[in-house]
C-alpha cells in the first residue's frame, strides 16, 4: 500500500512500510525550489527564501510575500508533492489531520489530480491512531504551527474520530523557538558568545535542538556546542516550555479522558505533564510515525466514491502500533543511576531518593504507603521497576532514571 501522511511537521510518503520524510517546509534557490530537510537547513540564514506555512494555509489566495515563480500557496503544494511523488504512481491513501478544512481538502485532492498518483481512499488521522490503539482516547498532535486534540470514540470495533480542537501557535516551530532562545541565554551567561546573533550560528543551533532533546530524555544534562563555544543544557532549563505548553492544552482536554495518544515529536518535551480536568495523571501512549501505517492495514480495499472516512476498523492485539505500558519507548539499557536537579547518583541499596522513596536495587525502587508518587504521570505504589527515561514524582521532587556507560 502507498499512503501519504499529510501532516506538515511529520509529512511522509510510505511504501512498502518504507517512509519518505519531508517536512512542510520550502526553500526557492537558484530558480528552483527545495523542500524538507534541505529547506529547514535554511531557515535561519535566508528567512525571506523560506517558506513553512503553504501546508497550513493551503488555498489560491494570492501569496504574499511571493517566492518564486509560486502564484498561491497552492502551487507551493503543488511542487512539494511532485517532488516527493516523483517516483511514485499507482493508487495512494491519504491520511489527513483533522485540522484540515474542507475546501483544503478538495484542493489537494484537485492537486493530486495533476500528479501520477491516484487517491483511493481519504482518511482521518486520528480514526488510524485510535484504531491502532483499540479503545477511546485523546490524539493530541503536533503540526508545524499549531497543535490539535481530537476525541477518539470506539464503537462496534472501530475507531472514531470526533470533534478536532485546535491550540494556535503552539506548534513544532514555536516550541523549537522557545527552547532556542533558553539555549540562547544559556550560552550567554555560560561563555558570553550570543548565538542567535549571526544567522549561521542561530541556523547550527536550531539544526542540534531534536537530537537535543533526544539525549536529555535519556540523560538528563548534555553538551552544546556552537562555533566552538560550549554551553551545558540540563532538562530543568527547558522545562518551562513543556509546562506552558501543558497548561495551554489541558483545557483542549475532552471531559471523561482515560488515555492520550501522544504525538512522538511531543515525548521528549521537557515539562511535558499532561493530566484530566479534575486533575487526575492520565495513561499516556506514545504514537511513532509507524503508527500510521501499520494501522491502515484495517482499512477496507478501495472502492465506489471516494469519501472522507472518520471510522476505522481496530487493529488487533498483535498487530498494533504502540506499547500498552504508559510511555512507549525503544528498548534501553539497565539503570544504573538516578538524576536530580541535573545531579546524578548511583543507585545503592539502601539509597533515600525522597520521603517515602527508597532503592531496594539497582532495577528496583520501593514506594512507601501514603508517599503520592508517580512513575510517567501514572500512580504508582509498592516495589516499582523503572527503565531509562521514566521520570518519577514524588514530595515535590522530580527523578529521572538514566544509564551511565563505563
């Protein structure tokens, strides 16, 4: 199957369970445009070049400022999917996100009318997550400049996607330049050298925040470079915009919510906290890029009038694209230390991390009765058994769980 994840911050082309990525972003070079990677490496150094919103306002309104021989945002569209289609032709699937209007929609299917490949089938991008998931659930999901939570129902074995709302301005690009400009002050107080003061200097920067982010969920504190100057980035610095963003979606929230399927660009969001309107931790599941995919495996043969399909079939147990544990995540080394306040220590038998909070060994951490901790926003009590990356609450102290290599 060839299916089309029309997500700007997470744009790809599968076939054959092998993704092309392109991010909706657009670079006009020496008469021709570039679009992805190779545009986002030019953000910074040539603004006025760059364009990354085409996907999010999709019409033929005229485009302003112009870039390029591009007439409306239509045409940028039009350019960005004839280079990914390029080698592509035959019947494709759509995966569309909810926050794409109606007129969009039918625009892009008139786009897709000049190209190769042929749409067989419309689908919402949450109905594939919920089916995925098997049960009702909230998909929060990250676009490039807003972010979106749809309500998932299921019913007679099938996933449902409801309503879509919508937090403006709270997408990738805005979070990457909030945790620029903390980067940014750090590096100043640290070494006195300004990055975001010189465009190549600010496009480095940018370029290292996702593998950033990366390391720090396993870490906890690492090392950035820029230019030969060295600043120290520990997850306490970057947590303000993980909280601000959490209060800003809470209220998006729908009332009655067991489960959140999370967007993976959001999961290694420092300060990320996510709870219910009574304030209750909520099961979170993180939903990979795979997710897509593997659940359209459930879609129907296409068929008769292409329509926008809200309802899809659940993927069974095997089958299924995420973990069932509260934060999925790739497999990990033992622990061997825990991480607090960007100080790392060993974990001793006998260790008192917090009140109520002990190391009964290395995989093994026993919470006191009455001691109110959570392991990943979840409750938890007893003996537990924590991995690399979880992060454990607990008398107003935040632990992290981390491998130290010899």
């Amino acid at each position: 199957m060839q299916l089309l994840d029309c997500n700007d911050a997470s744009l790809r082309l599968w076939r054959d369970d092998q993704d092309t990525f392109s991010i909706g972003i657009a670079w006009f070079d020496e008469h021709r445009y570039h679009f992805g990677d190779s545009a986002w490496r030019q953000a910074r150094r040539a603004p006025r070049a760059v364009n990354n919103r085409y996907w999010h306002r999709l019409s033929t309104q005229p485009l302003s400022p112009a870039l390029g021989p591009a007439r409306h945002t239509a045409d940028l569209v039009h350019a960005h999917l004839e280079a990914l289609l390029a080698d592509t032709s035959g019947e494709i699937t759509l995966v569309i996100p909810g926050v794409m209007e109606p007129a969009q929609l039918s625009l892009l299917l008139g786009i897709l009318q000049t190209l190769p490949a042929t749409p067989t089938a419309v689908v919402h991008r949450s109905a594939l997550i919920g089916a995925g998931q098997g049960e009702a659930c909230a998909h929060v999901e990250l676009h490039l400049h807003q972010a979106s939570v749809t309500a998932v129902a299921i019913a007679d074995h099938s996933a449902i996607a409801g309503e879509t709302q919508l937090l403006p301005g709270s997408g990738l690009l805005g979070l990457i330049d909030e945790i620029a400009e903390i980067i940014g002050q750090q590096f100043v107080s640290q070494t006195r050298f300004d990055p975001q003061r010189r465009a190549d200097t600010e496009q480095s920067l940018y370029e290292q925040i996702p593998s950033l982010l990366r390391s720090l969920a396993a870490q906890g504190e690492v090392s950035c470079a820029v230019e030969g100057h060295t600043a120290r980035i520990n997850t306490e610095m970057l947590r303000p915009v993980g909280q601000y963003f959490s209060a800003a979606l809470a209220p998006l929230i729908p009332a009655g919510t067991s489960l959140i399927a999370l967007d993976s660009l959001l999961a290694i969001l420092p300060g990320l906290s996510l709870s219910s309107a009574t304030g209750e931790a909520l099961l979170i599941r993180t939903v990979t890029p795979e997710a897509i995919t593997k659940a359209s495996a459930s879609l129907p043969p296409p068929g008769g009038e292409l329509v926008f399909q809200r309802q899809v079939g659940c993927v069974s147990a095997d089958t299924a694209a995420t973990d069932t544990t509260p934060q999925a995540r790739i497999t990990m080394p033992a622990i061997t230390h825990y991480l607090v306040a960007g100080r790392a220590k060993p974990l001793t038998a006998g260790a008192i991390i917090a009140t109520g909070i002990t190391v009964v060994s290395a995989g093994e951490i026993a919470i006191a009765e009455g001691a109110d901790a959570t392991l990943n926003n979840a409750p938890v009590d007893g003996v537990i058994h924590p991995e690399v990356g979880d992060t454990l609450m607990a008398s107003g102290v935040e632990v992290h769980f981390i491998a130290v290599e010899s």
